[in-house]
C-alpha cells in the first residue's frame, strides 16, 4: 500500500486498500470499518460490539469503478499520530475481521516477488529505468550483496563489453540488460539470482536507486510485528 495526495483540492493524503482477499476476511460491500491510528501506521477492524467506541474514524467499504472492493483511509488531523506522510509504503498484515498496516523502510519502490517458471520472478519497469542509466541495451552488472543484491550500468563507452565480461567473471557477477517492451523499459532479472540472495516468491522487495546504480533489500517483516508472510 503507498500513501497518496488527491490530485484536486482540497488536498488530502489518502491510503487505499484494493485486495481479492478483502472479502475473504469479511471486509465486504458496505461492511462498516473501525480505522485506529497507531504509531507508524493503523488498524482496520470490522465494526462490532467490542470496538463501536474506541476512538478513530469509521470508514465503509464500497466498490471501484470496475466492481472490485476498495477501502479508502484519508489522514484527516485525527490520524496525524500515524507518523505517515505522502510517499510512504505500507506492509498489511490480516485476519478475519482485521488489517495492521506497518509503514515499511524508507525506498523509492517496493515490488512483491511473482513466480514463474517455477522460481521467483521480479520485472522492474518505468521509466526511471532510463533515468537512472539503465536505459534499453545498457549493460549492467548484477552482484550479491550483504544486504541484497546491487545492480550497477556501464554507461562508459571508453569501456568494451570483453572488459566488462572479464570483471564480472573475476567477481562472479552476472550480466543482464534492461529492454524496451511496447515504449517502456522493463529488466528481468533471473529467478536464481534471488534464490541466491534469499528472495522468495511473494517476498515484498525494496528498490533504492541513484543513477547508475539500484539496490534491492527485503524488509524485515518481524521487526514491524508481522508474523511472515504478510500481504503487501
């Protein structure tokens, strides 16, 4: 989940919920919700006899345009104790009856690890690939990090693709390129890579990024109070 501002006045940040497992934990068409602020983030609970007067903001669940469920959490002055401000990402963590979002660390973008062809699988796509250097055809270098794994573009044309094979064999790194996918760039990368690194199907995955260089982490779930795994 991302913390979001209206685009037409008044302003408002706004947290949306769309999940298919909405109506499985009950969360379903005009169901009443009990939304409570808690530090860095806040609870969804469905409206019961237990929680009619606790102090927070009552929201209904209601549906999209395209019929699918969607709840929507506005930050009014009642939950400026959450901490959240626009731009930050959110770890849901659910139950019957109850959703505890969790602001994740400070990133450009997260993405959820997909599968295929039996492994992980992760496509990043943007056009901040290009801005960042790793334009269609650019030459980059993967390598395994403590911390995650680290791409790196070779934008220096004063350099041949032979040295770049050389050293990132002498460093057992791999070699990938992004592409150009219907006017956007995309960059697959490998599922051994993660498996390597320890990134697993429907692992949330952190992007930092500065130009010509990107660097993925996995958050730590358990430090936020998620039992793993949780729902992004």
């Amino acid at each position: 989940m991302h913390v979001t501002t209206t685009k037409q006045p008044p302003y408002r940040s706004r947290i949306t919920v769309r999940s298919p497992w909405l109506a499985g934990m009950g969360f379903v068409n005009g169901a009443a919700v009990r939304a409570v602020p808690i530090q860095d983030g806040f609870t969804l609970s469905l409206l019961n006899e237990k929680n009619v007067r606790e102090r927070g903001k009552l929201l209904r669940v209601g549906l999209a345009t395209n019929q699918r469920l969607i709840l929507t959490l506005y930050l009014a002055q009642n939950f400026a104790t959450t901490g959240l401000v626009d731009g930050d990402f959110l770890a849901a963590g659910y139950e019957y009856g109850l959703i505890t979002a969790m602001k994740l660390p400070e990133a450009q973008k997260y993405y959820v690890m997909g599968y295929q062809n039996h492994g992980a699988f992760l496509q990043m796509s943007g056009g901040w690939l290009d801005d960042t250097g790793f334009a269609p055809d650019t030459i980059t270098t993967v390598a395994l990090t403590r911390d995650g794994i680290s791409f790196t573009a070779w934008n220096d044309a004063s350099i041949t693709y032979g040295e770049i094979v050389k050293h990132a064999r002498e460093r057992m790194y791999q070699i990938i390129q992004a592409r150009r996918n219907q006017q956007i760039t995309t960059m697959d990368v490998p599922g051994y890579i993660f498996t390597r690194a320890g990134f697993g199907q429907g692992d949330i995955v952190g992007v930092r990024y500065e130009y010509g260089t990107i660097q993925l982490f996995k958050p730590d779930l358990r430090k936020l109070g998620f039992a793993w795994p949780a729902a992004p």
